[in-house]
C-alpha cells in the first residue's frame, strides 16, 4: 500500500467542489514554527564579558561561604543571650540577701562550709549550664554546611566543577541583572527558605488536596523548544466546596502552597541544568471561570506563591501565558504589578478566549496542544504516536476550497484514522471514499455540513476500505479571512 497526501487550492463555484491531483513533489507542508522563546545561553562562550566576570566573583563568594561555613544564618543569638541573662540575674537575686538576714547568719561555721541544699543547688546548675552549652553545640552543628551542598541535584561548590554549575548560578545572576552582592544574597535566602521548609524532601509528602487539585495544576507536554508545560486551571475553583477546602483557612492556604510548590520541583526534575539543555518549564494560565479578585482568599494565595516562586525559583520561567482572560484579570495585574520584577513581566502573554489556539501554537506544537484548547492532544491516546503523531498545516486563502487526499491503494484493506482541525473553523466540512475502479460508488463518510467557531476538539474519523482507493476531506472556506487548517492521519494495515 502506497500512502500520500494530496492538497490543492480551488476556487469555490456555487455548491460544486472540485478535487484536483497535484504532482507528488507537491507534499504537504509540516506546521511552522511560529516566533516563541529561546532561552539565554549558559555556554560561558556566549557570555558577554561583565556577565562572566560576574559569575566568577559569584563563584568565588559562594566557595568562601561553603568552605568558610558561612553560607547559612546561624541560629538566633538572641535567644541564647535572652537565656543567659535571665539565669545570671536568676542567680544573683538567690545569691543576694538582705543585709539583715546577712547579719543574722553571720555565724563562723556557716561562713566556712556550705549547706548541703546549697552545694545541690550548686551542682544543678552547672549542669544546666553544660546541658545549654551542648544545646547551642549541636545547633551550630545542625547548620553547619559540608561540602556536598547541592541546589535541584547540583553541587554548588565551585571547585568541584560540576556541570550544572553555572546554568544555576546565572539564574541568580540573571534575576537580579548581574549584581553580584544582590545574586548571593538571593541564592543564600533560598537556601534558608529550603532548608528551613524541608523543600528538598517535600517530593516525598503525600498532600490530602493532591487528588482534589490534579485538574488544577499539572505538566504535560513540551514547547516548541523543548520547554516542559505546566498548565494552571483556575476555573475548578468555581466549585464552592473545592474553594473552601483550599483556601477557606490560613492552615488550608498553606497547604495549597506547599502543594504547588511540590508540582514547581516536580516540574524542575524534568529540565537539564546543563549548557545547552532546556532549563526552564512554560506556564499556561487559564483564568475560564476562574473566581475573580473579590475572592480575598484566592487573591492572597496568589500573591503568595508569586512571591515564593519569583524569589526562590529565579528564571525558571521561560514564558507566563495567561489565555481564556476576563475583564477583571487586569484589575488583579496591577493588584500584583508592584510584586513583580520587569524581567518577570516581560515573559507575560495574554490571550483573550477568541486566541486562545492562535496564541498557544505560537509556542507549543498543536500535537502537544490538549484537545480542550483546540489541539490534538488527547489524554490517555494511543492512536497517534511517533511519526503518525506530527500534525501538518494547511493555510487556506478566502472563498477556496482546499482538498486533503489520503491513498489506500491495496486491495487487503486497512483502517484509516484522520483528525482535522480549522482554527476558527466556520468553514464547511465533508469527507468521502473514492474508489479507484470508476465503476465503484463513492462512499459517503461524513455528509457535508457548516462547522462553527464553538467546534473545540479536532474532528477524528476512521474508515476501513475494501478496494484500492482515497480518502477526500473537502474543506470550504467561505469567509473573507484566511483559515489555517491542521491535520494528520494514520493507516493500520489489516493482518488478513
């Protein structure tokens, strides 16, 4: 069995449409990529001069901090001091008596010896005071960083050379424009933040709200670029009793964050930390339904986690697509603009729910578009993969009429499944079975019919043919704006 695609452009006449075979160096073409987001390089060759000055005065503070065990706070003097002066004051006002009473013990046997209630007393507290003196050992020695200290896998002692090094480190750099007091500062506060909230072992906690939130956050599929997707859907909130459970306390709220913060690493487990690897993930906002900014609630938990990700998790943020945006998403941009770095908000993108498609295949393959935002993706879908799974692109002038051809040449049979999508759609739409013996009927598949603009999910199809022949999807453009058409196809052979 031979396979090929057939396309022409026709021009409509009334109701006839006219299928026309092209020449086979005619193929159709693969989909385009559309302008989407490289990320800097982290080769110290394509560094500018200040830039790797700065990461080697980075380097070297960061191998003074670790070797000189400086790198994290230690613990709180004060209270230690508090501790103390509360206990010398203690001992003095025993130590203190009356001139009086003074007076009256004054007995020379009493002056040489001790009581035996005194030398307990004595004995009591000098143990308490070696017990706060191994107390205050032991803290010191708790934070104490050796030198395996590593960030998301990497070891961050310069000297050890590893790897990932400086893609991390220029993280920090980047975040705060290459000042270098301001990077170490950033990179030293994070590691408190980790260290202080077990960040690292919290890939290893099983949230309560992890079944109830899985349509609310979760990855799935790469960009254009390679870039893992992580999409945020914010209308499963619309639900009261979901809202309440999520951020109806600040104990809930809390545990929304930690939650999210879990997805964040998860999401970093999928990157390569390494010149040349793909280093950070894409954000899908989608704000359909979503409750809006009088939600006290949601707006503080926002502002919340923007802060904690902008200041623990630099650059890692190739671009913030917000789609299915509502009026009121503006007012909550400012609400949060003042939070935000300029760096930070230059990776916004907004697309109101007519764009939605339009903006994400910008930046993300349709195949790995899911089928709610008119892409191919499907969940749990096996019809399509590898090399069956690349979707081509089709760009239709107004009034034409544009035909695909699927051969199926062997007399065996075989079962073939297509998927069309038109962004936009308003355009309308049929598919038949033309046999290639001119005495056989052409099969209808799917009648003609006007699809509207409210088609989400690409139409899919499959028919099993029992001679030599193609498969005709007839697309008709009758509006006075191009259209782009998407689609591909697959045939099994049939074992008998």
């Amino acid at each position: 069995m031979t396979v090929e695609v057939k396309v022409e452009e026709t021009q409509m006449s009334g109701d006839e449409v006219a299928v026309v075979i092209p020449t086979k160096e005619e193929e159709p073409k693969t989909v385009e990529k559309c302008s989407s987001f490289k990320e800097e390089s982290n080769y110290l060759s394509d560094l500018k001069e200040f830039e790797r000055k700065a990461l080697d005065d980075l380097k070297s503070r960061l191998e003074e901090a670790i070797l000189g065990n400086t790198l994290f706070n230690k613990p709180d003097q004060k209270k230690t001091e508090k501790t103390t002066t509360t206990t010398t004051e203690s001992e003095k006002k025993e130590t203190e008596k009356p001139v009086q009473e003074e007076e009256e013990e004054a007995k020379p046997v009493e002056e040489e010896a001790k009581t035996e209630a005194e030398e307990e007393k004595e004995k009591t507290a000098e143990e308490n005071d070696e017990a706060e003196k191994k107390e205050h050992e032991e803290e010191e020695k708790g934070v104490a960083i050796d030198n395996n200290v590593e960030l998301w896998g990497v070891p961050l002692l310069p000297s050890k050379l590893a790897e990932g090094i400086d893609v991390v480190l220029l993280k920090f750099l980047r975040a705060r424009e290459f000042k270098v007091n301001d990077a170490f500062e950033m990179l030293k506060k994070t590691l408190q933040w980790r260290n202080e909230n077990n960040i690292d072992s919290i890939l290893e906690e099983d949230h309560d709200l992890g079944s109830d939130l899985s349509f609310a956050a979760y990855m799935n599929g790469i960009d254009r670029e390679g870039h893992p997707v992580c999409y945020n859907v914010y209308g499963v909130f619309e639900k009261e009793e979901l809202y309440q459970k999520t951020f109806g306390t600040e104990e809930k709220r809390s545990q929304f964050l930690r939650w999210r913060l879990r997805l964040m690493e998860k999401g970093i487990q999928k990157l390569n930390l390494k010149p040349g690897g793909v280093s950070s993930l894409l954000q899908i906002n989608d704000l359909k339904n979503s409750p809006g900014i009088s939600k006290k609630e949601l707006r503080i938990s926002m502002k919340q986690a923007v802060n904690l990700l902008q200041d623990n998790y630099p650059e890692f943020v190739a671009r913030n697509i917000f789609i299915n945006v509502p009026f009121w998403y503006y007012a909550l941009n400012a609400l949060l603009s003042p939070f935000l770095t300029q760096r930070t908000k230059s990776k916004f993108v907004v697309a109101r729910p007519a764009k939605v498609t339009e903006t994400l295949l910008k930046y993300i393959p349709a195949e790995e578009i899911p089928v709610q935002y008119g892409g191919f993706k499907r969940e749990n879908d096996f019809e399509f993969c590898n090399e069956n799974g690349v979707v081509s692109e089709i760009t239709m002038k107004a009034g034409s009429t544009e035909t695909i051809e699927i051969s199926a040449d062997e007399v065996g049979g075989a079962a073939i499944t297509w998927e069309v999508s038109v962004l936009g759609w308003e355009v309308n739409y049929k598919e038949e079975f033309v046999p290639t013996d001119e005495g056989s009927y052409t099969v209808i598949i799917q009648k003609g019919k006007k699809i509207v603009v409210s088609q989400d999910e690409p139409i899919r199809n499959t028919f099993r043919n029992n001679e030599p022949g193609k498969v005709v999807i007839t697309i008709q453009n009758g509006s006075s704006k191009k259209k782009r058409v998407f689609y591909r196809y697959k045939i099994k052979n049939s074992p008998f």
